[in-house]
C-alpha cells in the first residue's frame, strides 16, 4: 500500500494539520496582546488585529486550501501567519528533487509560515516554520532564525537558548546541526553576509520515530511563542532615530532578496500551484535599495 493511501498516514496528516492551526491561533493571539501592550511611540494609533483570508490550491478546493493571517499594527508594521494544507502531483522537473517523488509523483504537505516586520527598528523582525510533507517518504522540516536591524547581543543569545533548550529535549545533536544548517542556508551569497543572527533549520528529518519527530516540531514551535514576544516586549516601547529606521529598510532590501533568490519555500509553494500573494507575504512592506 502506498504510503499516502495508508490509514495510519491519513491520521497523521490531521493531527499534523490540527497543530498547525493551533500554533498559528497561539501565536496570533500572543501578537495581539503585544499590540494592546504598547505605550511608547506609535501608541496613539488602534492596536492591530489579524484579518483572515482563505484561498484555494490552483482555485480548486479539492487540491488543498490555506488561510491568511496578515496583521498590519501599531507594533507589527507587517506579520503573516500562514497555514495550508495542500495535494496533488508534482511536476516532472519539481518530482526529481523532492524525495520519494521520483517514484510516485503525488505529495501531501502541511505546515504554518510566519514573518514579522516591526516599526520599530530596534525590534528584530523574525522568521518561523514548521512543516510535514509526504510523498512515498514522511518527513518535517522548518525551524526559526531571528533577523535585527540592530542585533542585540542579549536577545541572540536568549533566542539561541530557547530553540537549544527545545532541540535539547529531543536530542542534544540537533542544536549545533541544525544551527550550522541555518547559519549555511540563511546566507545572502551575492553579498557574501548572513541575512540575520540565525537560529535553526532542519529537513527532511525522518527518524523513524513519527511520534517523536512530531514532539519535536511542536516544540519547536512552542519555542518560538514563549521567547519572541519576550523578545519584543524588551524593545517596542524605545524611542528611535530617523538614522536607525533608514538602516532598517535598508536591511530589509537584502532580507527581500534572499527571499527572492533562494529561499525554497518560495520554490516550493510557486511550483505547487500554490498561493501566490501568501507564498510573498513574507516580503517587507517597505524596503530600499540606496
């Protein structure tokens, strides 16, 4: 029987997706609370609210569907909490590269995608995700990388703990494999520099264990929700100057360029008929290039 047609899969898959909205409804509401927190500058306007916004596979629902979270606040210039779960078959091209594709060209994935861009440039914005896909293989994949204007050593340090403390847990190799791993991924080659103060990165992690690879990845995203609003309660209510807000949107230009050139998730979600508007939600919503 094949690996996607199998009872056992067909349960995995919903408990994978029900976390994953779970986590997504966490973390909004977290973000939320920052908004309604906030009393340095900006604090005269509203506190922010998510708006959601479902779309369809290929404009078909039979091939899948995701939701939108996109709030754009007084504390969040631009954060995007994604879920979908989508199906079907990857291209000729697409199947080759993927796992267990060659064989069987169908897939199944799930998983939650988030970005943070912050007005205040002292608050670093940051990426997570976490992700389960199936072809004739099962695996997860994702991780968090935290990404400042104006890094703070303190809060590197304490995102690094966080995301060790969760790895740690599970098995004390995955932290400085999986650091090294996004330290090498999250690099901007063409101008030779890190995009960010990193964090950590897996795929195509198949242990044996489904249980247990699955306790990992909700870790990782419980991680995640317990250090980042921290992380921007430190920083939200500091004044700032013109000078470090021009720094910002220059960082985000080479933020955004990375994304464009080669980060997979784009690659992936572009060449699976998926979501154009949320596979580019992760971009800044101002940027600049001097």
């Amino acid at each position: 029987m094949a690996l996607l047609d199998d009872p056992i899969t067909h349960e995995r898959q919903q408990k994978a997706k029900a976390w994953f909205e779970t986590l997504r409804d966490q973390i909004c509401a977290a973000f939320e609370k920052l908004e309604d927190e906030l009393s340095g500058p900006l604090a005269e306007r509203a506190p922010g609210r998510f708006e959601r916004k479902t779309w369809h596979r290929e404009n078909d629902p039979d091939k899948g569907t995701g939701v939108m979270s996109i709030m754009k606040g007084r504390v969040f210039e631009k954060v995007g909490v994604n879920v979908s779960t989508v199906h079907g078959e990857f291209t000729p091209e697409f199947a080759s590269s993927m796992p267990g594709a060659d064989k069987d060209p169908r897939f199944w994935a799930s998983g939650i995608s988030l970005v943070a861009h912050m007005h205040n440039p002292l608050v670093p914005a940051v990426h997570m995700n976490t992700r389960h896909i199936i072809t004739t293989k099962s695996w997860f994949g994702g991780g968090a990388d935290l990404n400042a204007a104006h890094p703070d050593p303190r809060d590197t340090a304490d995102f690094h703990a966080a995301l060790k403390a969760a790895c740690d847990r599970h098995n004390p190799e995955y932290y400085p494999k999986y650091k090294e791993w996004c330290d090498e991924y999250f690099f901007i080659h063409h101008r030779n520099k890190a995009r960010g103060e990193g964090g950590i990165f897996y795929d195509q992690l198949n242990s044996g264990d489904w249980d247990a690879d699955f306790a990992f990845t909700q870790d990782v995203g419980k991680a995640f929700l317990n250090i980042y609003p921290e992380l921007v309660r430190r920083h939200m209510n500091q004044d700032w100057t013109p000078e470090q807000r021009e720094a910002l949107l220059v960082y985000r230009g080479h933020y955004a360029e990375f994304n464009l050139v080669y980060d997979r998730g784009t690659t992936f979600g572009l060449k699976t008929g998926g979501n154009v508007e949320a596979i580019l939600m992760s971009l800044p919503p101002e940027a600049k290039w001097p």
